[in-house]
C-alpha cells in the first residue's frame, strides 16, 4: 500500500467530522457568552465515533455524532402578591401610579390569569 499523506481520523469524510465537531465547539462559546447562563458551570463536547466493519473485516464504516452538553439559562424570579382568591398580581417595584425620579408612572402591575378548569 502507498504510504501517501497520513491524516487523523477527525480529517476524514473530506474534514466533515471536524466540521461537526467545531460547529458544536461554538455552540459552546456561544453557551460561555451567554449572560443569561453561569459563568462557572461546565461544559461538554463529546464525539462519538462508531466503527461498523463488515464480514471481511476490510470495509469499515465510521459514523460520528458530535453533541454538546450547555449550562442551563439562570432561573429568573418574580413575586407574587395575593389580594384574593381571585386577584394575584405580580409585585412591582413601585405603588402603582407613583412617579419616578426619571418622570415615568409606574403602571398597574400585571394580573395572573387563573385556569379554574380544564376546557
């Protein structure tokens, strides 16, 4: 057999298995820009590459699944003020018609809407 240009693994498939894996790779950097995510957390890539030979042992098929593992999006908090049982709004920072130093009224806070049965 020639002994022509020698490429790892992650070059065959004309490069499409390091596509794959640098397609996921900014989908993790785009994951570690995300303010809306921990800054800390980890994440992962993993490539799985699966080998299949067939009878003969000379035909090997490779497949590759590269997936990636992000943080999760921080949870976001509100509170709730219950007035009745029918009446539960959303706190707001400010009473309800109250001026702010910047001149803006402070709106009326948003009602929860309640599902008393299943339609």
């Amino acid at each position: 057999m020639d002994s022509g240009i020698q490429k790892s693994i992650l070059q065959m498939a004309r490069g499409a298995i390091q596509e794959r894996a640098d397609y996921e790779m900014s989908s993790l950097l785009n994951n570690i820009l995300d303010p809306n995510t921990s800054a800390t957390a980890a994440r992962k890539l993993t490539i799985t590459l699966t080998l299949k030979p067939d009878d003969t042992r000379q035909n090997i098929t490779v497949s590759c699944v590269a997936t990636s593992k992000l943080a999760a999006t921080n949870p976001v908090t509100t509170a709730l003020y219950v007035a009745d049982e029918d009446t539960i709004v959303e706190m707001v920072p400010q009473i309800p018609g109250q001026m702010a130093v910047d001149g803006t009224e402070q709106d009326a806070p948003p009602m929860l809407k309640l599902v008393k049965a299943a339609m």
